[in-house]
C-alpha cells in the first residue's frame, strides 16, 4: 500500500512516498522514510490528527512528523494585543 511521510519547515518540506506492507505501523514507516530530522521530532499525526507510533497504516495515509513550536501562540496573541493599545 502507498503511503507519505512528511517534515515540513516554513520554508521547505521534505517527502517520502513509500510502498509499505499491509500492517506496517506509522514507526516502521518513518523509519523506512529516513527522513533527516534533526532530532526536532515531537510527535507524529496522520492526515492532522495526533497517533502513536504503533498504530497500523492504511492505503494514502499521510504521516506528519511534528516539530515543536518555536513560539507559544497563545503569547503571541497577547503581544500583539498589547501593541495594538
């Protein structure tokens, strides 16, 4: 079955389409990706909804590697209510 792997930046984004086995789990088939992540992986969605790593694929899934925030949004809302005053 096909499947996609996806890591993306605000600038960039790198994907992998793969082939995967019927019963493959979002893990092996981030492993089989071999995406470089530097690390920054914080956790994993398919089609935008978060998963753990052992739950079982289905055909066209899209899996998200998901890196931290690098700015809390809810602080952001706030600084930019306080300029607006």
């Amino acid at each position: 079955m096909r499947v996609e792997v996806v890591l993306a930046w605000p600038e960039r984004c790198l994907r992998r389409e793969l082939v995967v086995a019927e019963g493959c789990t979002v893990a092996e088939a981030v492993a089989e990706a071999a995406l470089e992540t530097g690390g920054g992986v914080l956790a994993l969605a398919v089609h935008g909804q978060l998963v753990r790593p052992q739950q079982r694929l289905r055909e066209g899934d899209r899996i998200e590697l998901l890196r931290p925030l690098l700015a809390d949004p809810k602080e952001n809302r706030r600084r930019r209510a306080r300029a607006g005053d």
